[in-house]
C-alpha cells in the first residue's frame, strides 16, 4: 500500500475526533498530530523546540499541569504512562498545526496538513453560519428575561392586593347606626 492510499483511508472523522477545546481555543495535541503524521511524539517536539520562534503563545502552547491532569482523566486510559504521556503535551492551534508544515517536510505530513486545515476551515465556516442562529438566541433569552421582570411585577402587585384584601375596610353608604 503506498502512502497516498493509506492516507485515503484516513478519515474526516479520524481527525476532528482529534481536535480538543482547551482554553476556549479548538487545538490538536503533538502526540495526535506526530501519529497522523507517522513521526514520533518526540522527534515533532524536537522540531518544534529548534524552530521554537515559529510558534508564538496563539500558535501552540504547553498544556498547564491541571489542563495536562483534567485531559488525561477524561480521554486517556489508564496505560497512558506506557504511551509516554509523563509529560505535558504542547497543543496546537489551527495556525500552529500550519506552521508545524513549514518543519515537517514528509509527503505524509503536508498532505495530512493539507485535511486538517480543510477540516478546522470547515468547521469555522459551520460557526460562522450558525451565527444568526445565535443571534436569535439571544434575542429570545432577552426577551425570557424580560418576561420574568414582568411575572415578578405582576406577582408584586398580586401580593399588595392580597394585603389590602386582608386589612379591614371601611363601610360605604347607609348605616343603621346613624339614625
């Protein structure tokens, strides 16, 4: 099987199950990328680190360890250490994983490049279209909002009536005593 076929295998969905959310930011982790690349977690680090000024905070950056331990506890198995996760892993973000094809020449590498930024272009412009659908929402939660301020007003005048029904009231008209 030549590489071009084993890359045809590679599904979509192979791939957007590997991108994550961390710090509100939709990223790749470096041990997800070296696999589809079909390098080692450690030989895509040692590129990162020697072409370091390639990749500034918004393109990549080093889990923290309680992002490091609430990743692992929610997508990790428990022989995560014999798969060399000890260590933090640096997640990259769209312009990152771009960038990261700039140092990693492989054919393998620039076309698996090449469906991911199709994959993460995809998925921004399904945000952007569901943008109106926001929008929307919104305007709806505004207007709950304005609902519940109105049923407090209401319930406020509810109970200002039901105190007055409760005070004794003065009686109108004839009255057998005055005569």
């Amino acid at each position: 099987m030549t590489k071009k076929q084993t890359l045809a295998i590679l599904s979509d969905d192979i791939v957007v199950n590997k991108i994550y959310v961390i710090r509100n930011q939709k990223v790749m982790l470096d041990r997800d990328l070296a696999e589809l690349y079909g390098v080692e977690t450690k030989v895509l680090k040692q590129a990162v680190k020697r072409n370091i000024d390639r990749f500034p905070e918004d393109f990549m950056f080093e889990l923290t360890k309680s992002e490091f331990e609430n990743w692992r506890s929610q997508f990790v198995t428990s022989n995560s250490d014999k798969m060399g996760l000890r260590y933090a892993p640096f997640a990259f973000t769209e312009h990152g994983v771009l960038m990261l094809s700039s140092i990693l020449n492989s054919q393998q590498a620039i076309q698996v490049n090449i469906q991911i930024v199709r994959i993460f272009t995809r998925l921004r412009n399904l945000l952007s279209k569901h943008t109106e659908l926001k929008l929307e929402i919104a305007d709806i939660k505004r207007h709950l909002q304005n609902h519940d301020k109105n049923i407090e007003l209401v319930f406020s005048y509810l109970d200002k009536l039901i105190d007055k029904e409760n005070q004794p009231r003065k009686r109108i008209g004839f009255k057998s005593d005055d005569l």
